[in-house]
C-alpha cells in the first residue's frame, strides 16, 4: 500500500554509472568519461544546472559511482515496498565533449567547457537514448516514469 499523499519520487541518485555504460558503448575511455562529472558534493548542482564538464572537484571516483548505483538499487527496492514509483533519469542530451569527437558527423553544440549537447533531430542522439533505456532498465528495473530537466 502506498504512503498517503506519495505516488511518485525522483529517483536521482547513481544516474553517472548509467552514463559510464552508456558513453563507454560509443567508444569514450574512462578518463574521457569521469574528467567530465564534477565531484560528489557538486553533482546536484551539475544535475539540475546541466554544467558537467566544468571540471569542479573531479574527476569522479568509480568506487563513488557504483556505490551510487548500488545506493539507487536499495532505494528503488524501499520505494517499490512501499508502493512508491521512483521516476528515473532520461538522457537529456548532455555529454561529454570528446564524444563529439569521436562522432565527427554528428550535430552536437559544445559549451566550451567539456561538455556538447545534441540535437534531438540527429539519429545519434535517439540511439544513444536507446541505450541509455535499456541501460536504466537492466540495471534498475522499470516503474515506467522518467524525468528530464
């Protein structure tokens, strides 16, 4: 039975270890990818403002973002018992500047400060957006609500 008054929470945390599996499947390194992030302390920040890449307090450890991960699992599994839906990220598509590189062709504006956004438009960006899904999907599971900012 749900709590009263609770349907839905934002389920933030171990998002980056998405992205890890995700941006590692179009050929960036690990240091390409946690360069990127911004420290623990600054992720929220870097979440809700979309300012990756600005090289605050990183790079991000991996031991941090699979324990995120982990975390995330544990709080998905109390949500669920409770009857919560924990509403999940989807790509937004922010990513890292060097996979602009790596994807020559594809339309992807740079901040100049590690971080490119796609166009929504380009193919690159729905298959990476696949990939993501199935990412968040296996390793979390589904309540079939997701987030973008």
């Amino acid at each position: 039975m749900a709590l009263a008054g609770i349907n839905n929470v934002l389920a933030m945390t171990g998002q980056e270890e998405i992205a890890y599996k995700v941006f590692t499947k179009f050929g960036l390194n690990d240091t390409e990818i946690r360069s990127w992030f911004n420290g623990p302390a600054l992720l929220a920040w870097s979440r809700g403002q979309n300012e990756y890449g600005a090289g605050l307090a990183g790079p991000l450890p991996r031991s941090w973002m699979k324990e995120q991960w982990a975390l995330q699992r544990q709080i998905l599994t109390r949500y669920r018992s409770l009857g919560i839906v924990g509403q999940l990220p989807g790509f937004q598509g922010n990513a890292p500047e060097a996979l602009k590189l790596k994807l020559k062709s594809s339309n992807m504006t740079s901040n100049g400060q590690g971080t490119a956004w796609m166009d929504s438009l380009d193919p690159v960006f729905g298959q990476i957006a696949d990939e993501w899904m199935k990412q968040l999907i296996a390793d979390f599971g589904t309540d079939h609500w997701y987030q973008l900012d």
